[in-house]
C-alpha cells in the first residue's frame, strides 16, 4: 500500500502569501498524484490531476508539481475563500490512498 | 454538472448491516468507476472499494469479507453494504466517481458525504 505523508498539517496564512504543500508517497508513483479542497460540510473538490495539471475551472493560483515520490500544492496569493483542508491522493495502485490532509487557515 | 447525492442509515447498532446508496445526476453511467470512501472522526481518508458499470468490483483487501458493491444501471445508481459493523465502522462515508485517464483513473467528483455512527 502507498502511504502518502502530507506537510505541514497546518498553517495560517495571511491573504495574498504563497502557501506551499507538500506530499510524499512511500514509492514511486509516477505523476498518479491529485490534490482536493475540501470545505466543512462540502464535498471535496478536485483543483489538480496527475501531479500538474489544472482541472477545469479551477482558480490559476492553485499549482501542482512534482513526480516520482514528491510532490506539491502551491496556492499563489492565497484568498479568504481559500481557507480549506486540502489532501493529496493516489491513483498508481490499488488500494486507493489519501494524504493525511493540510487545513490552512487564514490570518 | 456531475452530482453524486447519497442516502442511508445514519445510526447502527453492533452487528448489523450498514446500507448506503448513491445516486448519478448528469453525464454518463458508463465507462466509470463507482467508489466508496470513508473518514474515521479524526482520521485520514480509506478507501473502500468501487465498482464499474459491468459490475466489475476491487476491494479493499481489509474490508472485503464485510463489504458488497453493487450497481442498479437502470437508475445511475450505487451502493454499499458493510456487514457486522463496529464501532470502528463509524466514519463520514462518501461516494465518488473515477474517471479514465488514459491507462488510468482519478476520482473528479465526490458526494457531500454521510455521517454514519455505530453505538449500542
């Protein structure tokens, strides 16, 4: 099973900072990696699928990168809307595995 | 716009059947995965299983002796039935929907989610 590490589990942010997440998987994953934002009381929502890549009407503030076993989320110029959970995800081998998650509060 | 919109039991005792179904609004049934995750109450997200339109299933090898996939295509509909639940089955429970991906897939849409609490 692919474990998935998230870092850091928190962070407060102030508006218009630059926030940086990160997720590193036990093995390699190609670029089988996705990022979601989840809201309280929300479903998740996809931002990026395969490592890089925006899906569709999401902000373009919001970047992922990376491939192998690192990757990251980062959100330039963070907004207030943008105060959220946010966890990565693998898609490379069953059984489907999560990031522990990053909630990012605003100042 | 794709919604997924779920219902079920949201309060078990021991022992019995956990049964949830989850609904497909807009887009096609077709050429999907139909998947189950859980959340614990102050744990990571788990993966349960899914299902494809044929019927084809995967399991989490953990959970398999307790849990059944099933797909009603006629209604764009799924569901999920754990057997013998614990306390431990207690969790926020979400349906979602994989998509192709060239060789592969990725979860594009999730339900908003059942809270399911299992107390004697």
């Amino acid at each position: 099973e692919v474990v998935l590490t998230q870092s850091p589990d928190f962070q407060s942010v102030t508006p218009k900072e630059k926030v940086t997440i990160t997720c590193r998987a036990s093995q390699s994953i190609g670029a089988d990696l996705h990022w979601y934002q989840q809201k309280p009381h929300q479903s998740p929502k996809l931002l990026i699928k395969y490592a890089s890549q925006s899906f569709s009407g999401v902000p373009s503030r919001f970047r992922g990168s990376g491939s192998g076993t690192d990757f990251t989320l980062t959100i330039n110029s963070l907004e207030a809307e943008d105060a959220a959970t946010y966890f990565c995800h693998q898609s490379n081998s069953l059984p489907l595995t999560f990031g522990g998650g990053t909630k990012v509060e605003i100042k | 716009q794709v919604q997924l919109q779920q219902w079920g039991a949201g309060l078990l005792k021991p022992s019995e059947t956990l049964s949830l179904s989850c609904a497909v609004y807009g887009g096609s049934f077709s050429d999907y995965y139909w998947t189950w995750i859980r959340q614990p109450p102050g744990k990571g997200l788990e993966w349960i299983g899914e299902i494809n339109h044929n019927g084809g299933t995967n399991y989490k090898s953990s959970l398999k002796s307790r849990v059944t996939i099933s797909v009603d295509t006629s209604k764009n509909q799924f569901s999920l039935k754990v057997n013998s639940v614990t306390a431990a089955d207690t969790a926020v429970y979400y349906c979602a929907r994989r998509t192709r991906h060239g060789s592969g897939w990725y979860i594009d849409y999730w339900s908003q989610g059942t809270r399911v609490t299992v107390s004697s």
